[in-house]
C-alpha cells in the first residue's frame, strides 16, 4: 500500500503507521511451512525501549495483518523467500525504529503519523486537504495589512533531503528528551505531545531550538528574516551545525519552519495569519496604550501587531473529553510569553476559542485574546492627569490562509469568532468574563465628532503622496477643535520608527454637518530613511473638542508596494528537462539600484542563476512554485512567484 513517503527518497524503510508494508526475507536453511514455522518480532524505538510505556512491542506471526495492533503475516507461498506483511499500531510513538526478527535479524525504520489512517489521531477525511496539508511543498504566508494582505511564497520543502533526519533530531534534542528520553519517546504517539515540544523547539529560547528570534532591525551576524523564503536551508543549518540557532526568525519564518516539521512527521499542518493580533502579557484580555497630548506613543508595554502568524495541526482531542474540540488545534513557535515556564504556546482548539472556554489546554487566554482583545487608550497630560481616548481599533482581523489546490487567501476569522457585535459573541464574552469588550462595543461614536482617515489609492515606494483626515461633526451645536496629525514608520509588531509627516492644527472648526478634509503629504526624501524593511507607515488622527476636553483618535496603518517580479517560462516544462525562464522588475525609484541580485528557489528544482535569465531542471513532475526574490542596495526582499506544471 502506498505510503505517501517515496518523496523522501527510496534508500531506506519510511512507513506510516497503521498501514501495512511488505519486507522479504530469503531463508539461509529449510523454508518455511505454514503452522509449523514460527517467527518472533520485536519492534524498539527509543534508547529505553519498555513495553509498558508503547517503546517496545512484542509480536508473533498471524493469519492476517490487524491494523489495529503490532501485527504480521506470511503474504507469500511456502518456500525459501517469505513476504512479511507488517502493520505499526496506529498508536504508535513516531520515531527511528529497530525491527528484530527472530534471533538475529534486524530492520531499521522510519515510522510516522498517517493521517490517511482512520485509527490515527491525525486522520483527516479529504484528499484534497491530505494534498494540501501534508504533501504540499510550497505555499503562500499572508502578511502586510489587513486591507492589503501580501502572499508570501514559501517553500516547506518537507521531503527534501535531510529534512526528515533534523526533524527527528528536534524531537531528540528537546529538554524533556534529555531529563527522560524514555518518557519523552512514549510521549511521541500522542500529536498534542509532539505539537507543543515543536511549539517549544523551533524557537530557541529555552533550549537549543532553531530559530534565534529578532525584532531589533540590526541583523548583524546572521540573516534577515525577509530574507528567508524557505525551510529547508534553515533546519539543514541547524542539523549540520550542531544544532546552534539559526540567525534570525520573526512569526512567519518561526511558523513556517514549525508547518514543515509538522507535515514531514506526518501532521497535517497550515501557515495562519492574525491581522491586528494583540499581545496581552497579563492575561486581563485588556490592551493598554498611552499617548501624550500630541498623539506620540508613551510607556505602552502591550502591543497589537499589524499581523501575527502562527500554525494549526489537525488531531483529536481525547484529553478534552469533548469531540467538539477535535480537529483544528492552533499553536504557537514564536516566543512570546512562557507556557509552563518554557517559550511555547498551545495546541488549543479552535472550537475553544470561539466559544470562550479558557480553562482548555493549552493556552487558551492567551489565544484568545490574540483575536478579541479590547484596546483603550488614555491620554497622559502635562499636568500629570490622565483622561480616556475614544478610539475604534479592533483586533482579530480576516484571520487568513492559503485556501486548497489554490493560491487564493480563505478567510477564516469565523473559525476563531463569532461575528462583532452578534448575540453569540456577547455570549462568549460573558463565558470569558471578557467585560470590557461588552461596555466598549456599547460606548462606540454615536452623535457628535467624528475622525476617520482616508487614503491615495496608489501608494508606491518611491512616490510622493497625500493622505487625509476626514473631520466630520454629527452634532447638532458648532465645534472647535484641535487636529494633531502624524506620521511614521512602525515595524509589524507595533514598535513605532521615525517621524514621515507632522501637522498641528490648533482651530479646525466646523458647524452642525460640516465636514472638513485634511492632507498631509508624505514624500520619498522624508520617509525613506525611516522605514523598516516592512514597508509600513502608521498614521495616527488625534482630534480634541475644546468646548468639552474629549479627545478622539483613529490609527490607520499603510504599506507601500513594491514594484512586481515578472517571471515568464520559455517552453515546455518537462521533468528531467533543461527549461528557461525570464524574470524581470522595473525600478519603481527616483534613483539608480546598485548591487541588484535576483535569487531563485523551488522545491523539486535545480539551476542555477545567470543575471536575469535562469536555467532549471525539475526533477520530479507536479505543480510547482517557482520563487524569486530580488534585493539591492535601495529596494530590498521584492518577491514573486510563478506556478509551473511539470509534464513527464
């Protein structure tokens, strides 16, 4: 039967477990006679091997092969050469494994999770969702904004060579391997077990993990999160260097090599993006922010980033009493706040979180208010007082991910929650004690002022261009106010750069109906050497009423694109086929690019590089995503992307 595994290579044994596989073994003496022959095999994973604990089973020959259970039976005729059909139990732990036949024999393998199996926890039901969440090589991470997500192309590269072997290298070099290997093995047959040492491992702040995380913009000594547009050339970093961090990861990067571990262990697995996710580090589902009287971010410790990725694996839950908990479970490499005191966070279902069930492991609050936060902001003044802002900033935005057999985005926020302002989200928010929320959506503008901003329709690097705040008065009495409006680069988690445009306005007034339409031009020679390697601006709208001391603000943050890559293929794509392709960028700049390189990447594609026409020989046929990235000494991490489909 097939075992999905051919694409890690056919040099040694990769089974999945509960499926059967055939092994033939050529007798020295005598053959063998049905009822009068018996074999004896032993299975060990682990260097502590006890049957008690599922690292060692014991089992002889039967009639027919139970895929329930450790199993074998003869599948050839009497004679010198017997055919073996064995079957692991699909409870199984993952891992390397010694198969001892009889006396002396022995059979090294690799077994794994196997979601086609209907007795495995990770058993998923469609083989279009089994193509996509296992078997896919490639994808799309979304990042930017939530009313302009970028796709970001990735290549999993679980099956690539190596790949497996630092997998299961993770596995061993885990704290809880190293305090009791044999606990830690038994552990190994349970994906929620597995999922939350993953969600430790991939980031290194506990232990020797992979990724060193980076949020300082000075990537001195290592490698620029944008840079990285796969995973395969991280964990081969971190297996041939003895497992030192590789330099340096953000969320994407952290979530994308913590998919590709999961799909190589056989764990269905997918890449999601939080827009506005909030990060509450006290648990009171409560994000603070302070401002002083011109608008500027002061003392705020709590932060919503403009988007935040984590992934989700597909399981049971047995541990939660509760089948409505199966399935999507979300969990979290990035290191954000300790877990049991290690940087990890989840799995924790999805159904949890919706339906506001906190005491659910693992993490459940710290998830969920990730998606449903409340956000007040207050004024910190001169005189030392300190007075609430009206603001309208909601987190948990078009929670995104690559949609199946397509490069479209899915949508699914209603996974995670319930419409805003629906009966069933007050509902859960009474389940979660999640009181401000409810008072907050019940204070929102009404009557009166209000402030919103509004932007240029193309916004490019490069070119000079207006925004606006749109200042309207909704009250039946004239208005004087005070318009402060501002400008500057944010990274994408919330930390603020320098300033990109100033206004004040000390007497906006506006009658009964009035409306008032303010721009702020924001130009190249200013920004550019304020913005991060995001690409983001954040714009922030402060307006005071005189006549009563309330102050309203708005924030709007905005992404300036880069120009496209263009990649067009000459010919036919065949496999084992030497094929071209053209690529080309303009540059959108009012100045020369020096130092332009374009770098290519795909799984299942080798070539090499040759200015702006490369070569490449698939080596396997299929769809596959043809990744470039271009850089320069002005214009830097341009991707693009271009599905190709292999012919035999």
């Amino acid at each position: 039967m097939d075992h999905r595994t051919d694409l890690n290579g056919v040099d040694r044994l990769i089974v999945r477990r509960g499926q059967p596989f055939s092994i033939s073994l050529y007798l020295r003496s005598g053959g063998y006679q049905p009822g009068a022959s018996s074999l004896t095999c032993v299975a060990e994973t682990g260097p502590q091997p006890v049957e008690q604990y599922g690292t060692r089973a014991v089992f002889g020959l039967s009639p027919s092969v139970d895929t329930s259970c450790w199993s074998a039976a003869v599948i050839s005729p009497p004679g010198d050469m017997v055919a073996l059909s064995l079957c692991a139990s699909p409870e199984a732990p993952i891992g390397r494994y010694t198969l001892t036949l009889g006396p002396s024999t022995q059979i090294q393998f690799i077994l794994l999770f196997n979601p086609w199996c209907k007795d495995d926890a990770v058993h998923m039901e469609s083989e279009q969702d089994l193509a996509e969440y296992v078997l896919a090589q490639d994808g799309l991470i979304f990042r930017d904004l939530n009313n302009y997500p970028i796709a970001t192309p990735w290549t999993y590269g679980q099956f690539e060579s190596g790949i497996l072997d630092a997998c299961l290298r993770i596995l061993d070099m885990n704290p809880k391997c190293l305090r009791n290997p044999g606990k830690d093995h038994s552990g190994r047959r349970n994906p929620i077990y597995v999922c939350r040492v993953l969600s430790a491992m991939v980031n290194c702040n506990d232990d020797r993990g992979v990724l060193f995380g980076n949020w300082s913009n000075n990537f001195d000594g290592g490698v620029s999160p944008m840079f990285w547009r796969s995973s395969v050339e991280i964990l081969r970093n971190w297996d041939t260097q003895a497992c030192a961090p590789v330099k340096f990861g953000q969320c994407w990067v952290f979530a994308a090599v913590a998919c590709s571990v999961s799909r190589a262990l056989g764990i269905p697995c997918r890449v999601v993006t939080n827009y506005a996710s909030a990060h509450d580090s006290n648990a009171d589902l409560l994000i603070k922010r302070y401002i002083d009287e011109n608008g500027k971010p002061v003392g705020s410790k709590e932060m919503i980033w403009n988007y935040h990725c984590w992934v989700e694996s597909w399981m049971t839950r047995p541990d939660l009493k509760n089948p409505e908990f199966n399935g999507w479970q979300a969990y979290d490499p990035t290191p954000q706040e300790r877990s049991e005191k290690v940087f990890c966070c989840g799995p924790v279902p999805l159904r949890a979180i919706k339906q506001g069930e906190l005491t659910c492991s693992y993490d459940a609050p710290f998830v969920f208010a990730e998606v449903n936060a409340d956000v007040v902001t207050y004024m910190k003044k001169q005189d030392g007082s300190m007075s609430k802002v009206t603001t309208t900033t909601l987190v948990g935005q078009m929670i995104s991910t690559k949609s199946v057999g397509s490069d479209d985005r899915e949508d699914i926020t209603h996974l995670y929650k319930y419409p805003e302002g629906s009966a069933e989200e007050r509902e859960t928010f009474t389940k979660a004690n999640h009181q401000n929320k409810l008072l907050h959506q019940q204070q929102q503008q009404g009557d009166g002022l209000h402030l919103a901003i509004k932007v240029s329709p193309d916004m490019r690097k490069g070119c000079d261009f207006d925004v606006f705040a749109l200042v309207s008065n909704k009250g039946h009495s004239d208005k004087k106010c005070r318009l402060v409006f501002g400008s500057c680069a944010v990274s994408y988690t919330g930390v603020m750069g320098g300033n990109c445009g100033f206004k004040d306005m000390l007497n906006v007034e506006l009658p009964p109906g009035g409306e008032r339409r303010v721009p702020l031009r924001l130009n190249y020679s200013k920004y550019d050497a304020e913005l991060t390697e995001d690409n983001l601006i954040r714009l922030a709208a402060l307006l005071l009423d005189y006549s009563t001391g309330e102050a309203l603000m708005t924030l709007r943050t905005i992404v300036l694109t880069n120009p496209e890559i263009k990649v067009q293929i000459l010919g036919e794509p065949k496999e084992n086929r030497r094929l071209a392709a053209e690529i080309s960028l303009k540059n959108p700049l009012p100045e020369p690019l020096h130092n332009c390189c374009f770098s290519i990447e795909g799984a299942n594609l080798t070539g090499e590089t040759v200015q702006t026409k490369i070569y490449f020989t698939p080596t396997r046929s299929g769809l596959r995503k043809l990744v470039v990235d271009f850089n320069s000494n002005r214009l830097c991490h341009v991707k693009g992307y271009r599905n190709v489909i292999i012919g035999k």
